[in-house]
C-alpha cells in the first residue's frame, strides 16, 4: 500500500520516512497487538501541587516541543512506512486523562495507564495521567510506546515536562527562548529520517554497514565448527543466495526477508545485587574501562559457559545519541552493535579476563560509531553471514546497560516486588526471583540497572531457547565475576554453576 492509498484518521503537518530506529521496532517487534504494552517506557513525576490547568498547558509544551509524540505511524514495509506530524489541540483531550483516583501506597508503576495497547497508525504513542485533588496534581503517569521513545528519551521527556509545569506554575514559556534561536530544539524523527537518507547518511550506511560485514565475518570465523547448544537454525536457502548477500547488495535493491514474529513464551528472572553494582564502579575505577563493558564482559563469559563455547557474539545497545539535538531529543534512537566476546582461558584466567575487558571496552567504543544501520540490512546480514548460528544462544543475545543518567527518576523494567532500590536491601541474599510467563519478551537478553548503590541484574530468554535451566547459574555467575574482577584477581577465579565460589 502507497502514501497516497492511505490517510491518516487526522490532519497531518507534515511526514516523512521512519528512521532507522524506528525501523528496526515497526517491522520486528509486533504492535497493536494485546500484548504491546510490555514494551512500553513508563515515568512517574511529581504533580508538585500545580492546578491542573498548568499541567495540562505544560503537556502541551512538550507535545509542541516534540513531534514523534504527536505523530501516527503507517507501517507498509522498508519503503512504504511513513509518520505523519499532526497538529497539537487536535488529540489533546486523548492523551491527557485526569482522575481523583487515590494513589496513596500504590507502588510506582502498579497502574492499569501502564498496559494500553497504543494504536500507532490511529493514535498517538502517548498517555498522561494527572492524579489530582482539589484541582491540583498530585502525581502524573506517563505512558509512551516504545516506537516514539526509549529509556534514555524518557530522562528527557522528565525533564522538559518538570520544566514546563515549573515555568507554566510562575506564568512563563518553558522553551520560548527556542523560538529567539538562542537555544537549540531537539532533533525531530522526521528530519532524522531524511538526513539519513541524504548523499552524506548513504555514504555513512556503506562505511557502518562495511563495519557490520566486517564484525558478523568475524563472528562467523570465531565460531566456525561449533554446534548451537539451543535456538532455531537458519531458514533454507536457495543454492543462489547461499554466500551471495554483502553489505553492497542491501543499498543496492535487494529484498530483505519479511518480518519475523518474537511472539511465543518468554520468561525473566531478576536478581538484586549490591556486590555487583559496587564492583562495577570499582572496576571503572581501576582500569579506566567503563562500568558497561565489565557487565558486558561478565554476561558474554557466562554466555561462553552456557553454550560450551570459547567465544560469544553478542549485540550490545547503543544509545545512539551524539548530537546536542539528539540529546534533547524523546526520540527511539537506540541501536544495536556486535561485540565479540571471549571466554577467559583457564590456565591465566586473570589475564586473558584483564585483555578480554580492554577488548570489549574497545569494541564498544568504536562500534557505537556505526550502531545507527539499516536493521533490513543487518538483520539479513546476520542471517546470511551466520547462517546455522542466526538466532542461536551463542550469536544472538542482547545486552542492554542503564545507569543513573537514565535510571534516577524512573526504571520502565525494574522489578515490580521492589519499589525501592538496591540501597534499600540490607544485604546480597543472592536470591534470584522468576517472573511468570509473558507473550512478549527477548529471545535471549541481560538488561542491567545501574546505581552507585548496587545493580539490578535481568534476563530474558525464549522457553525454545533452554536458557531456563541455567539462568540462575548465569545471574550468580555474573555477580561473581564482577566481584572477582573488582578484587583485581586476588580471589580465586568462579566457577560456573558453583554457587558460591566467590565469597
């Protein structure tokens, strides 16, 4: 179906393409469905008292402020997709709700606001909730799809609606200095979109997607000869397409394969470790590598064990946000880059594990240079490039790192029994909890909340995969790692599966 075939339910200010970020969660992950509010970003923020009407012209500052929450998303394959700006009055009364309900001892995010299913192409991915008495706020839930933001968007989102109500609160305009030109706007989707698309973001796509090629090569290569201990195979090919897909090909008309379903049974498990969060910053601490790759590092090791491997492809989240505008931006731009990982050798554990961090610090840092991709592209690259390996345990997971930057004010998957944070846990119990069954999930993925006080350590995997009956012994093996490497060596190195090891 066309652009000119299909018209959205509202007026429209202008449209454009979707970014590549955009992209890659319209086509692989399913939406309008009964189960997408797994996937939404929630935030609770202050109501602060402010009457209602102030809060209500303050939403609007932000929806005016940024376009991706006032938009509708056409979904019609790689070229045909579209988003569609609409004018801010025209929806106002949809997102905002307001309610007298009670809040009071109610945990965070244990709101029914939080599982609406948004309509992408028919709504926009927003809901605000004012909780008020006497006409003033009390407490505001907000609710986006994650098509239109991601963790890192929501700091933003926070941020620009708490300086709204504050200056609306006094009679001022949050954001008129914009308008002078003495302050720079966020980034908009929209216009994301069409610069990636330009002479210069083609000339970016051949040099990330040659990045790509090179990393999945290395992958293949590394693992060459290993049996997938669990996860589906590669379709079968046609003798024509067996080794025929390069980077080249994906600017160059090729198709890709149609989207693919991570519908099924999934699970989680979660563990709350004070010894792993403090271990990361004294990590960080001593050897000039970021807290993220000692998770990182820790995760893949225990991937290694898991899948009787000597290394592990894992595809690490990148925050994707360089520019001051990209900064300032609500907008998904998260992505994903290919990180190799080794096991640490046995016979000097301590020193392959020091050379093994060095590395994946230093696979990061290049790699969030090309993790804004054409997912059609990388995706079909993984499947051609890794042929029996694509989608299996030892070359798929994902690995997914906030910090306080993102997790101070809210946490979109933080652990529903614990309303507080590890600061509130007397001691490490090493007590890992298991979530029921979900619709929606990762087929393998370690998301890490991270504090100064400690971290929070959550896996999710496909029932197919098998990863349940090692997922405990994966979370405690991690932590164990952590602390091993934090006492630089000094302990005796863990064990996988010997709960314990590291006192």
């Amino acid at each position: 179906m066309t652009e000119s075939e299909w018209s959205p339910s509202s007026s429209v200010i202008r449209s454009g393409r979707l970014t590549w970020a955009q992209q890659e969660w319209v086509h692989w992950v399913p939406t309008d469905t009964d189960t997408s509010f797994e996937d939404n970003i929630c935030a609770v923020i202050p109501g602060r008292d402010v009457p209602v009407d102030h809060v209500v012209t303050a939403v609007r500052d932000v929806l005016v402020r940024h376009e991706g929450l006032r938009s509708l998303v056409h979904r019609a394959g790689q070229e045909g997709s579209r988003q569609y700006v609409c004018p801010v009055d025209e929806r106002l009364d949809d997102v905002i709700q307001v309610t007298d309900e009670d809040v009071a001892g109610r945990r965070r995010f244990d709101t029914p606001w939080r599982r609406t299913c948004f309509r992408i192409g028919a709504e926009w991915p927003i809901k605000v909730v004012l909780y008020a008495t006497g006409g003033l706020a009390r407490r505001i839930d907000i609710v986006v799809d994650h098509v239109a933001i991601d963790p890192w968007g929501m700091r933003v989102l926070c941020d620009d609606l708490t300086r709204a109500i504050r200056s609306r609160a006094v009679g001022r305009e949050p954001f008129g200095a914009e308008r002078t030109g003495r302050v720079e706007g966020a980034e908009q989707p929209i216009d994301v979109a069409l610069s990636e698309t330009s002479p210069a973001g083609l000339v970016y796509q051949r040099r990330a997607l040659g990045y790509w090629e090179q990393r999945l090569l290395g992958f293949r290569k590394a693992l060459d000869g290993h049996t997938p201990r669990s996860g589906p195979s590669a379709r079968p090919r046609s003798p024509s397409e067996q080794g025929a897909f390069r980077f080249g090909k994906a600017l160059d008309g090729h198709t890709p394969p149609p989207p693919t379903s991570e519908q099924g049974a999934f699970r989680s498990c979660w563990l709350v470790s004070r010894r792993a969060g403090q271990a990361a910053g004294a990590i960080a601490r001593a050897t000039g590598v970021s807290p993220s790759a000692a998770f990182l590092l820790a995760f893949g090791t225990a991937v290694c064990a898991v899948e009787r491997s000597p290394q592990a492809g894992l595809f690490a989240i990148s925050a994707n946000r360089f520019s001051a505008g990209a900064r300032r931006s609500v907008r998904k731009a998260t992505m994903t880059m290919p990180v190799l990982v080794p096991a640490p050798a046995r016979g000097d554990a301590a020193d392959s594990y020091r050379r093994a961090l060095a590395d994946c610090a230093a696979q990061q840092l290049y790699g969030h240079r090309f993790a804004n991709a054409d997912p059609y592209a990388t995706e079909r690259m993984c499947e051609e490039i890794l042929e029996d390996l694509y989608k299996t345990g030892v070359a798929y997971p994902r690995f997914s790192y906030m910090d306080d930057s993102v997790t101070n004010d809210f946490n979109p998957v933080w652990p529903a029994e614990k309303d507080g944070f590890p600061g509130d846990v007397t001691a490490d119990d090493r007590t890992v909890t298991f979530t029921p069954p979900r619709p929606l999930g990762a087929r393998y993925m370690l998301t890490v909340l991270h504090r100064r006080a400690g971290a929070v350590l959550s896996l999710q995997w496909g029932d197919a995969t098998g990863w349940g009956e090692t997922a405990e012994s994966m979370l405690l093996h991690i932590e164990d790692l952590m602390v091993w490497a934090a006492s630089e060596y000094a302990l005796d190195a863990p064990v996988f599966g010997q709960a314990g090891t590291i006192a």
